[in-house]
C-alpha cells in the first residue's frame, strides 16, 4: 500500500540549521543572479550560513518556521521589528522556498504560520523588506495584502542596494 507524505509546516530546529542553509544559498544564487555580483553570490557557503542559522533558531525572541515536505524546501524567520518606519511591531526577516518547489502555496502558508505566532505575542502590525530589484517577491507580498511602503539602502558586499518595504495592516492574515 502506498502512502501519501504529508507536506507539514513546523517550527525549526537547531538539527535542521545545515537544510535551511542549503535552501538559502540555493535560492539567493537563483533569485539574486543579475542582481547582486557573482562573486559575492559565488562565496556563499552552506556550512557558514548553518553556524548562523544555529544561533538564529535557538533566539527565543525569534520564531523560523520550516516548510518539510519530507525534508525542508523552504523556511520563514520573524521577531519583533528591527527599526524604522515606526509603528510595525513585528518583522518577517527572512522568507526563503527552494526554486524547485516555488508556486506551489509553501509562501503562503508559511507566512500564515508566522503571522499567526507574531499575533499571538502582539507584534502586529508586520513589515518586511525587500530589494527593490526583487519584483516576484513585492508581487508575493502584494498577493498576500501587504501595502508598499518606504524604501532604504542595505549595504551588500560593499554596496548599496536599494530594498522597499511592505507592510500588512493590523489583523491581516490573522482574522483579529
Ligand atoms: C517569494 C516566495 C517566498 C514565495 O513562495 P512560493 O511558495 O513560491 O509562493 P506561493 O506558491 O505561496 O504563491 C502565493 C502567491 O504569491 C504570488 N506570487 C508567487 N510568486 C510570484 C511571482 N514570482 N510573481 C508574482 N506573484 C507571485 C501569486 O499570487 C501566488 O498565488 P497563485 O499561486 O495563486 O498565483 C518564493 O517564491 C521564493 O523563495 N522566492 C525567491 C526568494 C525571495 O524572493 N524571497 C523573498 C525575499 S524578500
């Protein structure tokens, strides 16, 4: 008999650092190509990226959500807001699903999860950052009723790049 694997969003372990690593520099390499330089792109390491991970996941102020369908294909990472604009009290960091399982509802469902676990502590409302250059992602943010909002400088590999902002209003995705 066979039987179906069920696709299952969870919150992140320390043990499952090195698999959201590995989806990180897999889809910064796909969706940053043309965008940011090759070389810094190039230099991306798994085992480096796992050390960070690690301490991400085990800051208790913070919340990674993994999508593991068996195996992770992609992760979420939010917490309280790190700064401006003023008035967002939660911020979703970091929203990564692999090239080869995107389009198939794991964003979405992931930053369902996470508004969930941002509502249930009151950091609401929440923004989230993106590269300007990045349009799939402000068409995903749009999709899920995020409103654009400031644009910023982030400095990568010794350049400027400017990112826009997205904001969801209070209770959106959360029914509150
Ligand atoms: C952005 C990302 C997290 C979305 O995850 P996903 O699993 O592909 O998204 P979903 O399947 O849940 O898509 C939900 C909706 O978002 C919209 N959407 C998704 N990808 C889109 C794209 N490339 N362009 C425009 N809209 C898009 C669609 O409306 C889609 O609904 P539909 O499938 O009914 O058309 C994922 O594609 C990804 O990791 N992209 C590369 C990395 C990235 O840009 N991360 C964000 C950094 S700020």
């Amino acid at each position: 008999m066979t039987r179906a694997l069920a696709v299952q969003i969870r919150q992140a372990t320390s043990g499952d650092a090195p698999a959201i690593a590995r989806v990180q520099v897999r889809t910064w390499q796909h969706t940053y190509r043309g965008i940011l330089p090759d070389p810094f792109l190039d230099s991306l390491d798994v085992e480096r990226s796992a050390e960070s991970w690690r301490a991400v996941i085990s800051d208790r102020r913070r919340i990674t959500h993994v999508v593991d369908a068996p195996g992770v294909v992609g992760f979420c990472t939010a917490g309280p807001a790190r700064g401006d604009p003023t008035g967002f009290r939660g911020e979703v960091e970091a929203i990564y699903v692999d090239p080869a399982d995107q389009g198939q509802g794991h964003g979405t469902a992931l930053v369902r999860a996470t508004m969930g676990w941002l509502a249930a502590r009151r950091l609401t409302p929440v923004l989230v950052w993106a590269l300007e250059a990045n349009t799939n992602a402000h068409g995903f943010y749009r999709s899920l009723g995020a409103q654009r909002l400031d644009t910023r400088l982030l400095r990568i590999a010794d350049a400027l790049y400017p990112e826009v902002g997205f904001g969801w209003p209070e209770g959106a995705l959360t029914g509150g």
